[in-house]
C-alpha cells in the first residue's frame, strides 16, 4: 500500500511537469494555432540559461531562475517574430514542419555549445519531505506546488483579467478581435514569451530533479502533446486530468512493468482512447 | 501545361540514363552505395507522397514502417532461415496488414492530430525495435544474406534497386491519373467536396495509407539486402522526420518533387561529413529557410520561375498550378 502511494506521489510529480509544458503548448496552439514542436526544446535551453548561471557563474538561485526566465521570455518573442512570423497565413503542414525544423536547430546547437554529456542543476533543494507515508524531496515538492499555482495563475489570467478576454478573443476569432481594437501582435508575443518564461520553469526544475542532456526536449515535447491529445485540445481542466492520467500511468508502468516501456505504454493509452473518443477525452464540441 | 510535361519527361530520361551510367564513371562503392540509399530513399518517399501529397494526411509513420519492413525481412531471413524473396515478400505484405490495421485508428483524426498520432506510433515501434527480443535489441540483427549470390557482379543489386525505384515512380505516375489518385487528390483539397460527389473517403484514405506502407515494405526490404544488418537507429522518429522534410522540400504532391528531397536528404549529410557537429544546425535552419522563402518546395520553385518566363495567362496558369498541386 506505502509503495503505491509513493509511486503515486512519483507519478505526481511527473504529471506536474507535464502540465506546465501542456499548458504553454495549449497557449501557443490554441492562440495562434501554432503546433510547438519546439517548445521542449526551448524548455531545455531555459535550463541550460539556469545551468550557466547557477552552476558556472554561482549567482544565487533565485536571481539565476529570474534571469533565465527574463532570457527564455525574450528567446520566445523572437521566435514568434522570425521562424514562425504571420504562421496563420502558411498552411498547417508548413507551420509543422518549420517547428519540427526549429526543434532541430534547437537541440543540436544545444549539443554544439553544452556537449553531449549530462548536467545536473544545482538547485541546492534535496532534503526529504515525510508526508504521512510518502517521502518526496523538497524539489519535487516544489515542482508540484509550482505547477498547481502556475496552472491556477493562468486560469485566473484567462477567464478574469482583460488581458485574458484579449487572448481568449484573439483564440476565437482572430478577424473580430483585430476589429474589436485588440493588438494580435502584443497577444501573439505576450503568448510567446508567457509559455517560454514556463517552458524555462520547466528546464530549469528538470535540470535540478534529473539532468539535462541537449536532446531531452524531444521526451518533454511528445508528452506534452500526449497530454494535449488525450485531453483535447483547448480545455485547461480536460489538461490537468490528462497530465494526471499520463504521469501515474507513467510511474506505476515503470514501478510494477518496467521502464523500458514507459512510454510505449503511455502512447498505446493514448491510441486506445482515440479510437474511442478521436477528439481526445474531454472535448467539448464534436465535430464531423 | 503541354511544355511542361514534355519537357519533364525529356528531363527524367535524361536523369534515368544517367542514373543508368553512374555505374560506369565510378567504381567507388562509396558513391555507388549513396545511389542505392538514394534510390532506397526515393521510394519510401513516392510512399509518403501518396499518403501526404495526393491524400494531405501528414504521416510521420513512414520511417517506422520502413524499419517494420526490414526487420521481418531480416528476422525471416535470418532468424527463420527463409528464402530471401519469400523473406522479402513477407515483409512487403506484413507491412501492408500493418498498415491496414494501423488505418483503423489513425483515420479517425484530422490535421495536427493525425500528425501526432502516427508520430506517436513512430515511437512506439522505436521503442519495440529498441526493446524486443526478436528484433535484437540495440545490437539489432546482422548476417542478413544478399538478394542475389555474392558470385554475380557488385553493379547487379545497383540496376535492381534502380529498377523497383523506377517501377515506384511509374507506379505513382500512373495514380495521379488514375480514379483512385483522382479522388485522393480530391479529399486533399476538400474532402467534403469529394464526398459529396461520391468518394468514398474512409476507403479511399485506407488505401492511400496502405499503398504508402507497401512502399515503405519495399524500401526496408531493399535497405536490409543492401546493408545485411538493421539496427533502431535509421528507422527512429527523425527518419520519419526526414522523410517528411524531404518530400516537402522537393514538392509534396508532384512526381520529381520525392526524387529531388531524397537526393538532398542523402547527398546534403555525406557532403556535410567535415561539419558533422553542424550538420543538423545548418540542417534545421535550412529547413526552415525552404519552407519560409519557397513553401511549394525546390519544384514549386522551379514552376515559379517557368511561369514568370512565359507569362501569357497568369490566372489560366495560377488555376492550373492548384490542380496539378494537389
């Protein structure tokens, strides 16, 4: 019974790192209809940011994690700026592959400046937590109350402020929200920048958890869309539960099967759902 | 429309007979094997091209059924001890049933989605090549025996495979005009239109996802005979990338359009030997530039500047740009 919950607490933790990826890449897909392919790779140069400024520059913590963000933020609007430039006038089958191109670039100029090898962070959080029967460190305590707060932030953004209705209204229709005075390219760069800052997030609490290694963002990014898929597209609570489905699935794969099919059996999961509901579990319209 | 079509063909003799010589102007096996891969290439590709220029689905699949390809044919030929051209026929057809299952789920999406799901199957056979006991784990399987005896001359298995990658070609240039082709070019440019005068989408769209597995089957069976050995590596997700890349990059949907992708996809990394560790940069950032500056691909560019030469009708020769397109 101990060993299950700590394999959900595992799993847990898995789901929250999920999430934040989840939730930039349904920012970006959702707003400009930009499938991010890219996205784990700019997360895993976020925490290579945070890799230089902490682990080589010794700059503290929390003013490395600022900085990288800052960076990745700045990193982000230019790429809406240049390789994904007026992305709604090319066909999907362009925009696709200009991230798959993009997610190339990425990983190996990573590989070029960091090398091959493995880093971890030092993010300097590694005592143990005991909840009840579970241990978790501090830095999986973290990444999980990250994620929920971050998650529960963009909801508020989204459905409250008038920055949120801006977005909201740019995602429904772009044309009306262009005639209704609302700037599509602040949006499309404040959207940008937004899931790069988490996508840096993410990196970073990575890097600190396990390691970085150049072509990491490939393993973040197909979760993350895993979970777009499963869910549905455009639906933040449908997200969450997915991030959820998949991180337990996850860990109670590699607890009690094995690891070398962790991610067959989550992609097999996910197969198997869409051949129940194509449009992914919790989509709200159905369309032909 | 007339010109162009002859002058297409004069141009594809002209490069049939020169792929017919290469033989002849060099003996070196290095150059020679990257016209086998390439002629490998190109018929994975024309596979792509059904599925991804005539019926607009973009599978990222096609690198995984290739490896399915070669793996049966190496675990029947060597494994099972099969006779090699039974092994390949096999392989062509386990590949085709694979597909015809396959098509059951993926269908059932649209767009990014179909995109991620047959991306996702590329991983998951990944991870199948990488952690079965049949398919050899890492190491993979070697000792696979050639297709013809090791007796008869080096340039024999160089004409066959220039043979199939020629019949492949045909193959597709006989279904773009055919029903079949007409109605998946159809569902391409607006599948409801298409069923709304009687194409029957769900058929259709099975077929072209099969008949592009059959020629992945064949370009596996080819590469194992050629290499006599297969390991993970060449059939991951960045070869299913890479054959997406080179179909769009040469012109998704036209017929020259794969055999341009697939000679850069070879050529362009062997000559980028001496900047291997900058090979996949200059590789990304030229993917991206391709599909900025010239969306239709290097044929797409090649009409671009004909049309610009002629001129007479820029609507007439607009109009049929689409349609030749698609």
């Amino acid at each position: 019974m101990n060993e299950l919950l700590q394999q959900l607490a595992n799993g847990l933790v898995m789901s929250s790192l999920y999430l934040l990826l989840a939730l930039g890449l349904s920012l970006v897909f959702g707003v400009l209809h930009i499938p991010h392919f890219a996205f784990g790779s700019v997360a895993v140069l976020g925490g290579y940011f945070g890799l230089v400024f902490i682990n080589r520059m010794g700059f503290p913590i929390w003013i490395s994690i600022l900085l990288a963000i800052a960076i990745s933020t700045a990193a982000g609007i230019l790429l809406e700026r240049l390789p994904y430039k007026n992305a709604n006038e090319l066909p999907p089958l362009n925009i696709f592959i200009i991230s798959l191109g993009l997610m190339t670039f990425l990983n190996n100029t990573m590989q070029l400046i960091f090398g091959p090898d493995q880093f971890q962070v030092k993010l300097d959080a590694g005592g143990m937590i005991k909840l009840g029967p579970v241990m978790l460190t501090e830095l999986r305590l973290i990444l999980i109350l990250t994620a929920i707060s971050i998650t529960v932030a963009t909801a508020v953004i989204l459905k409250k402020s008038k920055l949120g209705t801006a977005i909201r209204a740019v995602a429904e229709n772009r044309e009306a929200a262009l005639l209704m005075g609302i700037s599509i390219k602040g949006i499309s760069a404040f959207v940008f920048g937004f899931a790069s800052a988490v996508g840096a997030l993410v990196g970073i609490l990575y890097g600190g958890l396990y390691s970085l290694v150049p072509t990491r963002g490939n393993d973040l990014i197909f979760f993350g869309f895993a979970a777009l898929v499963l869910a549905g597209m455009g639906n933040l609570m449908g997200t969450i539960i997915s991030c959820l489905i998949i991180g337990i699935f996850q860990s109670l794969t590699i607890g009690y099967i094995s690891s070398h099919y962790s991610t067959v059996a989550v992609f097999v999961m996910i197969i198997l759902v869409l051949v129940f509901k194509p449009m992914g579990l919790f989509a709200k319209e159905v369309r032909r | 429309m007339k010109t162009i079509l002859n002058r297409g063909s004069l141009l594809s003799i002209a490069l049939v007979l020169l792929a017919a010589l290469i033989p002849l102007f060099t003996t070196s096996s290095y150059y020679q094997g990257l016209f086998i891969l390439t002629f490998i290439w190109i018929v994975v590709n024309q596979g792509l091209n059904i599925i991804l220029g005539f019926t607009g689905y973009t599978s990222l699949v096609q690198g995984g059924l290739f490896g399915v390809g070669a793996y049966i044919t190496a675990i029947c030929a060597t494994t099972f001890g099969m006779n090699v051209w039974s092994a390949a026929l096999i392989a062509i057809a386990g590949n085709g049933l694979i597909a015809l299952t396959l098509a059951l789920i993926v269908f059932r999406t649209s767009g990014h989605f179909f995109a991620i799901l047959t991306l996702s199957m590329s991983l998951i056979l990944d991870e199948l090549f990488h952690n079965l006991a049949i398919t050899g784990g890492n190491l993979g399987i070697s000792g696979v025996p050639g297709l013809f005896p090791s007796s008869w001359p080096r340039e024999t298995y160089y004409y066959f495979v220039l043979a199939v990658m020629l019949l492949a070609i045909a193959f597709v240039a006989w279904l773009r005009k055919s029903r079949l082709g007409y109605g998946l070019r159809g569902i391409g440019s607006n599948d409801r239109l298409a069923a709304s005068v009687g194409v029957p989408l769900y058929v259709y769209k099975t077929a072209s996802f099969v008949l592009s597995a059959l020629f992945a089957g064949v370009g596996g069976v080819l590469y194992v005979y050629f290499t006599g050995f297969v390991s993970p590596a060449p059939f991951n997700v960045a070869a299913s990338m890479a054959c997406l890349l080179a179909v769009v990059i040469g012109g998704s949907g036209t017929l020259l359009g794969p055999v341009l992708g697939s000679i850069l996809l070879v050529f362009l990394p062997a000559w980028l030997q001496n900047f291997q560790d900058y090979q996949l940069t200059i590789y990304g950032l030229a993917v991206i530039l391709i599909i900025r500056f010239m969306p239709k691909g290097l044929v797409g560019l090649g009409r671009y500047f004909k049309r610009n030469k002629a001129v007479p009708k820029p609507a007439k020769t607009g109009g049929e740009e689409i349609s030749l397109q698609r």
